[in-house]
C-alpha cells in the first residue's frame, strides 16, 4: 500500500512525505506520484510514532477497580484473585483496549508481559500494531513448574510465526525472586540461539534487592551477570534501586533499561530512576500497566519522567525536551532492534501526525517542548503503522465494538 | 437562561438536571421543564468544574519560547525582556488563549496575578469564565514605587466593578522579598475593608526563606503573621518550604494555599509541599503560569499531586483518587468564596460534562479513579459556567481566531 502525506510539517518546513510498504520512498515539496491513500498534513506536524518500553496491556480490564491501597492487600486481595480467573476472551479484549488507547496516544509498538499469550498476540494483530509480548514466566524455585514454563514458552515461541510481522515472541521472566537460576540459564541460552529478547523486572523495589543479597549474595544485577543473562537483548524494568556497580554491569553488556516513573511514583517504591548512573546505558520509557499507572499514554509518561529528572538532580536543565522525545522514540526504536526511527528516506519508521492548531500546542514556538510539557496523546491525529493507516482525525476502525466488549468482558470478571 | 442536561449520570444514577440562571433548579428521572437548550447527556457523567488556583494566564504566550534553562538565564535573559515589551493587546490575546485552554480541560474559574490587568480582564470577560485577577504588586522595597502601585490597585479595584460577575479584583502582592512592609499593611487594610482576597507566592524557595530570615529575622509566614496580613481571605502559592511552626500558624488564621506540583518540579525548587502538615489547612491545586508548567489542565495537576504525595510520603493511601478530585473541586470553591460546588438542587456550581466512551476511561469502574489517574483534560465534553454554555462537543465558539491571532501576536512579540 501506498500512503502520500500532503502538506505536513517535518522539521519546521512543509514537505509531502510518500510511503511505500511502510517504507519512506520520497520526501519533497512537491510529490507527483500516485497513491492509494492521500492524507492532508496541513497544521500537522509528521513525527516517529511512541514505543511503549513496558506493559501488561490486558491489565486495562482493572483499570479503577483498586486503587490507593497498600500493595499488599491491593495485589492479594484484588489483583491476583481476578488474574486467577481470567480467560482468553478477557485478555483478547483487554489487550484489544490497550491497543486502542495507545493507537490514539501515538504507540505503535509495545513490550508486554502477560498471562494467556495468544490473546494477547491475536489483538496486536487484529489492531495491527508491533508487539514484543512475552508470558510471564515464574515457576517459583520449582523445577517442575520451570520445566512447564519452558515447554509452553518453546510453544509459543513456535507460535508466534503466525502472527508476523506484528507480533515479536519475547522472555519474559518475572523477576528474580520469581524465577530459578535453572530456568534463566535456559532462557538465556535459547535467547542466545534464536535471538529472542529477555524482558525483566529488574531492581524495582528494596525488597528485591534484599531477596537476591540474601539467597546470591548480590545485587540483582549481579547475579544476572554472574549466570550470563545479560546482553544487548536483556532489558531490565524500573532500575529504581540500581547503584553505581549495577549501572557499570549493565553497560559492560550492553543491556538496556527502561524507565518507569509513574508506576514507581503511585506504588511508592521509595526511589526513583538513578539518572546520573546513566552514561552509556540505553534506556526508555514504559508506562506499565493499568494497575500501576492507569493510562496507557506515553507523552505523560515523558512528562512525568523529565520533570523528576530536573527535580531529583536539582538541575534544570536535565532530560531536555528533545532528548525526552528522542528516547520515547529512536532509543526506543534501538532497543527493540526497530532499525532507524527517524524519518528519512530509505527508512521505516512509524508516522504520527500531530495537529498543531490547538490551544495547549499555541503559539507552536518548539513542538518537542509542546509536546514534552504542554500535551498529551490527544495531539495525535492520524498514526501509521507499518504502512497501514490505523487512526485518521482521531477515529480508529471498530473503536465503538471495543469500548463495548470490554466494558461487557470486564464487569463480568468481576462479578464471576 | 435555562439549561437541561438529558439522561446524564449523576453519582451513578441516570438523571437530567435543569439549571436556572446558574442555579440548579431540578434533578429528576424525567424532567419535564421547558428549556432554551437542552444537552444530550447519554454516556457522560456530570461533575462540579475544575477551579486553577494558580496562574499567570497571558503566559501562554511563552510557552516553549524557552526551557530547559538555568533558572536565571531564564529569567534575566529571556522572560523579563519579553515581559517588558509586552502590550495591552499581547496580554487580551495570551490571556484570551489561557481561557479557551482552561475551558477545554473542564476549568470555569482562576487565580491569576499578571501585568496589563485590564486586558486580562476583558478577555475573561469575553471568554465568560471566572476570573480572581490580580495586578502583579512589586515595589522593591521603593516607597515611591510603592504609593504607585497602590494607586493603580485602587483605580483597578474601582474598574472591576465593570467586568462583574465575571472579573473579582484581588490584591497580587509578588512576594515578601519583593514588596515592602508599608505595602503589605497597606493591602491588609484595604482588603479587611472591601474584603478582597491576597493571592501571594509564599515560602517557593529556599532563597526566599532565607530572605526573610536575614531581613526579617523571621520565616515568610512568620513575617507575615507579624504585620498582620494572615487571615482567610490570605491565599499563599507553591509552600514547598513551609514547616510546622508554619503550618501551624496558616491554620491558626484559616490561611489557606495553593498546591502547584508541575511548576516545582520543572524548576528544580528542592522541595515539595509538605504533605503531612497539612491537617486542617485547605488548599487546593493550580497549574502557574505557561513557562513554568507550559500545560493549564488541573486534571494533570491531580495526577501528579497524588502520585508525588504517595511517594514522598512512603503511603501508597495517600491523596485517594476521591479526595485528590474534592480538592480541586469543592474545596477550590471554599477558597474562592463560591460557595457550595456540589450538584445539588439550590446549589450554583459550574458543570462539566465528561464522556465515558473513551478508551482511557473504560471500563469505568470510578469515575474518581479514572480522572485523576487515567485521564487528562479532553475528557471534558461540555462545559456550563454561570449557567451558559462555554463548550459542547469539545466546541468553542471563535476558537479558530483566537489560536490564529495569539500565534501571530507571540511571534510579533519575539521578533520586536
């Protein structure tokens, strides 16, 4: 399919941008070629899309169902009772939901971690975004449970052909005070063989520093490195607790981070992202889920995360806006091995278009600055994704069905 | 003019609610009066609007113009020469843009302090929503300066009766290291006489604390409390260093203040407001002003000031979804003096009308929950201030030209 992009700003000149199969064939002020879909750019601005570094999309289902409690009785008492009871149908909706949400927020790739895989992959899919989705992986110190878990992972790994190109089979081990030696060593040499990326909390609170000093002997980090799990295909969530020695590891092996900061804001993790640890470190931003954050919108989260970055360093000029963008988006981009993000000729990348003519966007002096702390995703106006336009004028194809299903899907869960 | 809002949710019951003149005249299951415009509320739930405690609107014209600085250079290099330069006409139009912003993100009433205070004036006169307007007061401790300044707020105060019910003069004394003593009492007296409320930057930083200790021997609230000028018409802004003593002189004299989370942040103040004295002091929440914040929409205050009063407090219970939206609410509405903001029948409370057939906020389990933690402000639907209709369907009338004419004024303004 060939997409032409009439009359849109891109880097502060109006040019036509012609796409096709997703790839960037022409830019110029001027484009005569042929398309199958014209789409008018005028007062919009043509950007990379958002790639959201860590979710558990299906979690939309409880979204406002508990909150302000303590963690303790929120996942025992709410959370892990519903999860239990949760079928296919209900992850396919929930994840459906959170396609939808980050479609309109200008997410065209995520990396989830969630119970009943297949739902999930069949949602990406059907939605036609990009997802790195992985099943959560815990088998408690059991080695017959870890055996189970990785059989079902080589299943699903297996599986995931069919749903190429939207859907990337990941690990995803829990956490290490989830999850065996045994079994990370296994998942590590099979990431190795099939280039498969292990996606991880890592270091979010102090208790899960304090479980690996007392069953390692080491940090977290630590142990990872010490059996091997680290590489250019881990990425490790949240790295509240990280220390300098960590930040060191890390960067050794080219591993990569990503940062969370709303969800350790409400769940009152205690510390927040170690920013002057990271020279060198490849790292973006998640939201989490809709447990811990809420909202599935990552020019919040940009917000969120630069604002604390000036606060927490007492240096205003931390995390500027560009720098805020770039790593929501081409850092993104790199880490997930998305190739080049930005758009240019030859490249892939995925396109928003944001409308400038908007109160909270006026007088449009620097639009990374206007976007990083003036807006939110509802500046977003068309996204393509791979070639395939999923929302123009903010409609996406089927919107209504999905607000209906889940509403149905997730009232019936908690009332079963 | 009668307004009747149609089969809209009301504390989770379907309703319709008739408004005379402002006044809430009815809220039944099947309405029957005659109205001169009726709004269908089907899927929306109807809510009190949000009030900003804090602001300085005709910033909007500097929004991205310039961030990312060392405080001084910003100040010194780039926003005072602007300032300088600007105009009756720059403030109609950046002031005319604040309100149109604020309308769209669910606020009807603000407290502001800036220059031109006229012009701020007409355009909230225009925009028809609340003003609480104040002429920014600084007399460097000059008494010539001082008996200027004075003069010009009483010719103000006299004026206002113009702008009424739309415009409330207030008195906009900067802080206590830019205004002297003799000003201070001097506005002590006149607003115990007229019963005009203060709207004042207290204790923001630590330079300002350590101001009043070496000129005054005392803390900002200390001083304050010893001329006189404590009472509960007093509204302090920011109070990131306030401490018990002066806590507990605030609520010894019904102070109240004004909770300004994104602006601390930004800045890198060092400190937040101080969460755990604040038993017995109402307060409620405000954006500041576009340089320092760049986005007026409350709802995203709300997220941040619940999320950062969890963390910083260690207490994941803190500032509930419920409470956070009541402050932004009802208890702005006590500050303010405008009465019970409660939509109840006798009661004149602005109205906004949020949609729920949004991806953010299904599947609707508590509407609390979902504003203050999933939403932002292009929830808001409808917007009726002082029973008039400001908004429906996200529409504003004369929008286009006011996004049009601000853009070109800040541009003239850069470029003067």
């Amino acid at each position: 399919m060939n997409i032409l992009i009439k009359d849109v700003l891109l880097d502060r000149k109006i040019r036509d941008i012609f796409i096709k199969d997703g790839r960037i064939e022409e830019i110029s002020e001027n484009c005569k070629r042929e398309a199958d879909r014209t789409i008018n750019g005028k007062d919009k601005v043509a950007l990379p899309s958002f790639i959201n570094g860590h979710t558990h999309a299906a979690m939309t289902l409880f979204r406002g169902y508990a909150d302000d409690m303590p963690l303790k009785d929120w996942l025992e008492g709410k959370i892990w009772p519903l999860e239990a009871k949760l079928t296919e149908d209900d992850v396919y909706w929930g994840s459906k939901l959170a396609c939808l949400e980050m479609i309109k927020n200008g997410i065209t790739a995520f990396n989830d971690m969630y119970w009943h895989w297949e739902a999930t992959a069949k949602a990406v899919t059907d939605m036609g975004i990009r997802g790195f989705i992985s099943a959560v992986f815990i088998d408690m110190f059991d080695r017959k449970k870890g055996q189970e878990q990785i059989e079902h992972n080589i299943r699903l790994f297996e599986l995931s052909e069919k749903y190429k190109p939207y859907v990337t089979f990941t690990f995803g081990p829990h956490a290490i005070y989830t999850v065996s030696r045994e079994s990370l060593e296994w998942m590590r040499n099979f990431s190795e063989k099939k280039k498969i990326l292990i996606h991880m909390h890592l270091s979010e609170t102090q208790e899960e520093t304090q479980f690996a000093r007392e069953r390692y002997g080491l940090s977290p980090t630590e142990f990872l490195e010490s059996i091997g799990v680290l590489s250019d295909k881990f990425i490790g969530c949240h790295g509240c607790m990280l220390d300098e020695k960590d930040c060191a590891i890390l960067r050794k092996h080219n591993a990569k981070l990503v940062h969370i900061p709303v969800s350790n804001l409400k769940l009152a993790v205690g510390r927040v992202f170690p920013h002057f640890l990271m020279e060198g470190i490849p790292f973006c931003f998640g939201t989490d889920g809709c447990a811990s954050n809420n909202h599935l919108d990552i020019i919040e989260t940009m917000k969120f995360a630069s604002l604390l970055a000036k606060f927490f360093t007492n240096i205003p000029t931390m995390m500027p806006a560009k720098v805020t963008f770039d790593i929501a988006t081409k850092v993104a981009a790199e880490i997930f091995f998305l190739g080049d993000w930005e758009i240019k000729v030859g490249n892939s990348p995925d396109i928003i278009l944001v409308d400038t003519m908007r109160p909270e966007l006026v007088p449009n002096f620097d639009i990374y600055s206007d976007i990083v702390y003036a807006s939110n995703g509802y500046i977003v106006d068309t996204v393509i994704c791979m070639g395939k336009v999923l929302m123009e004028n903010r409609y996406v194809q089927g919107e209504e069905e999905i607000l209906k299903n889940t509403k149905m899907v997730a009232k019936a869960l908690v009332e079963r």
